[in-house]
C-alpha cells in the first residue's frame, strides 16, 4: 500500500491510538515520549491502549512534545472528551486585526520582488505587487478563487510552461508537499500531492533533488520577456501562534537570485 493511500485512511477513534500514530510518525518509542513529557511509560501504555483516560494537561503536553499542529491538537482534544483548546479565526476577523497588519507590511517591504502568503493547502490569502509577474500568462481559471500556489506553478496552464527548470523545481514542490503531508496527515493535501504527481513535466521521474557543484538552494528559473529571471524563496512563519489560522500560515518570499534579476524587477515593478 501507498504510503499516500496509508495517510488517507480514517483516522483511529479515541485519543490513545490518534497519540500511538502521532509517536510512530515522530519516531519515538513509549520510553522516549514519556521520558520527553516527563510521565511513566506505564501510564503512558496504558493512556494509547484505551486502559487509562488522560487528562487535558496531559493531552496537550504529549501533543506539544510530538510537535502536533494546532489543528490537530484540537482533535486529540476532542477524542479524550474536552473541548478544543485552540481558536481557528479568519483572517478578515476583528481580533486578527493586527496579525493581518503584520503580513501586509512584511509583503510590501518586500517590494519590488514577489511575496505571496499562504495557508497550509498552499491556498493563496494575499500577494504583493510583484505577484503579477510571475502569473503572467497563466490561464485565468487558475486564478479564480481560491487560488492554490502549488496548482498554479505545476499546471500544465500556469506557471509551468514558463519555468526552465521545470523538473528541477516541480521535484523540490513535491518534496514539500510529501513533507506536509507527513506531518499534518492532511486528506486534502494527500489529494493535492495525487493531483500534481500526476501533471507533466520535463522529467516526470525526477523525484530526488540532487545539488549540482557549488548549489546551495533550488533556485526558480522563469522565462520572460527581459529575459530568464532567477528567483530563490525563504518561508516565514509565525513564531509562536495559539491560533490554527496563525500557525498554518507562512509567507514565502522570492529574491532575486542575480544581479540582472534584481535590476530587471526595480524596473518592471519598482
């Protein structure tokens, strides 16, 4: 079976085997975990056999020492009975007022290079004014809400086409998306990661990322107009949410990878 197939089954009910499939994932056993969270390997086995039920305290030590997300954090809650700990606001909501402030200024200081936010299904919440660069072109049902940054590179109409490194950058895409779903065991991103395994590219069998001599990042290769643009990105995230909307949501950032790339964005978008 799939590894895919493997995360997409339903998840176990009760708390004790939703915390035994968290631990295998994290590669730790019991004694492990129980010497991390400070508690007895017995009460420990006898918490993921359904022998002993934990208390909240507990749940939420033994999720934040298995680095659970927030998410679901909130469904091991759930599964010993307690209510979810966690708020999930929207980002358009009174109190996210200020954290909203924050993502618009980091995207517009980075200006005149592009900067999208996103949120865990790589679902685009805001871009700056160096976005449209890289869109150009792309067919315009891709960019109907909601707009998913991984569809919109790695499809046929997007972005694809435009990318010289094509197979180069749609392996480390990939790699982030088997990552993510590794760690969060998201139905909706094991369906994204089968979409996209499955669109063409200029080597669909490149899976490993291999650096070449003197390679330090997977640089992005765009072909332009003003000619091949090169791009390397860094992720930012909030450091220390307590809301799931906060936590699942990350700024990714393009700079430009040599000099004539930066001068050719100053005049295109500065």
């Amino acid at each position: 079976m799939s590894a895919a197939a493997v995360l997409s089954r339903p998840a176990p009910e009760g708390v004790g085997p939703l915390l035994r499939r968290w631990r295998d994932q994290r590669r730790l056993s019991q004694m492990e975990l129980a010497l991390d969270a400070a508690v007895s390997t017995r009460h420990l086995s006898f918490v993921e056999t359904g022998r002993s039920k934990p208390s909240r305290d507990m749940v939420v030590k033994l999720a934040e020492h298995l680095d659970v997300p927030l998410r679901e954090r909130n469904e091991l809650l759930l599964a010993a009975g307690y209510a979810p700990a966690y708020p999930e606001s929207g980002l358009d909501d009174e109190q996210m007022g200020q954290a909203r402030e924050v993502v618009q200024r980091l995207l517009a200081a980075h200006e005149p290079y592009p900067a999208v936010a996103i949120d865990r299904q790589w679902e685009l919440l805001d871009g700056n004014a160096g976005l449209p660069l890289m869109t150009a072109g792309v067919a315009a049902h891709l960019l109907e809400p909601p707009i998913n940054a991984l569809r919109l590179s790695l499809h046929p109409e997007g972005m694809a086409p435009r990318i010289a490194n094509l197979a180069e950058w749609r392996a480390h895409l990939l790699g982030r998306l088997r990552r993510a779903v590794a760690a969060t065991h998201d139905a909706q991103l094991v369906s994204l990661l089968s979409e996209l395994s499955s669109y063409p590219g200029d080597d669909p069998g490149a899976g490993v990322e291999v650096p070449g001599p003197g390679k330090i990042v997977v640089p992005l290769r765009l072909r332009h107009e003003a000619g091949e643009l090169a791009f390397m990105s860094t992720v930012t995230t909030f450091g220390t949410p307590l809301d799931i909307t906060l936590s699942e949501l990350s700024i990714e950032a393009f700079f430009p990878a040599d000099a004539r790339t930066a001068a050719v964005l100053r005049t295109l978008v500065g």
